[in-house]
C-alpha cells in the first residue's frame, strides 16, 4: 500500500509521535521512510546581522532532528533517507512528497508553539489542505 512515507520533523514531541507511527507503517509496508527538515528561511530574512549565524544553527537543529528519524528506522530495520533543506516548510513538504513520489505524509498536529504558529498558521493545516496524497496527522500526549 506504502511505498515511501514522508516524516516532516521539528525535533518537537508531535513529531517524535508521528516517527514512532510512520516507522511502525513503513515497518508493516516494507517502505522507504523520507526524513525531512525544512529551515523556514523566510522568517529569518529580515535579520541583517546574523542571519547567517541562526540559520546555520537552525540547519544543526535540522540535522539532529533527522537523526532521530534515522536511529529509529534504521533500529526496526527499515530503510530511510534523510534531508535538511531550506524554504517555506508547508510548500517544501510538498514539494519533496511528490518530487521523492511519497505516498503518505505522517506528522505531528502541533510543533513549534507561539507567537511564529499564530501568525503564519499550522504547517501540518496547510499540508493537510493541499497534499495530494493522505496526511496522516499524530497528536502529541497532552503530558509532553
């Protein structure tokens, strides 16, 4: 049924959540997981000092983020690949599903939190109303 599932990580708790439910999945389907962090390059665009600076960290973070997806599928035995990039998340989410022709989209319902959610919206929202293949979206426990 699956072939290739796409997990959009933050490194937050929803996303370890939609991790454990795309490895199990891919597990059962004998699928390709696809790890994908997406530095939003356009919030950090009108920093003119240090832009560079944060969004090197933000890559570092991306990379972490990716490496656990990787750990937990390479641990059940399951093939991944892994990809930090840079752009607007919702768009380059949907951009690599088709491009890496992913079947399935899993992710968190929440991720980062804030003033940055509230303004631009869910990510995991914007994916769910515009992928072309099924999202499916893991709530994090109320507890982390």
């Amino acid at each position: 049924m699956y072939e290739h599932i796409l997990v959009p990580t933050d490194g937050s708790a929803a996303s370890e959540g939609a991790v454990e439910h795309a490895v199990d999945l891919a597990k059962q389907y004998d699928a390709t997981i696809h790890a994908l962090y997406v530095v939003d390059s356009g919030s950090y665009t009108s920093l003119e000092a240090g832009s560079d600076i944060v969004l090197e960290a933000l890559k570092d973070e991306g990379k972490t983020a990716v490496g656990h997806v990787v750990d937990a599928a390479e641990e059940a035995g399951v093939d991944v690949e892994s990809r930090v990039q840079t752009g607007t998340a919702h768009r380059a989410i949907l951009d690599y599903a088709e491009a890496e022709g992913c079947d399935l989209i899993v992710m968190g319902t929440h991720g980062r939190t804030g003033l940055n959610r509230y303004l631009l919206g869910s990510v995991t929202e914007r994916v769910v109303r515009s992928s072309d293949v099924p999202v499916l979206t893991v709530r994090a426990d109320e507890d982390e």
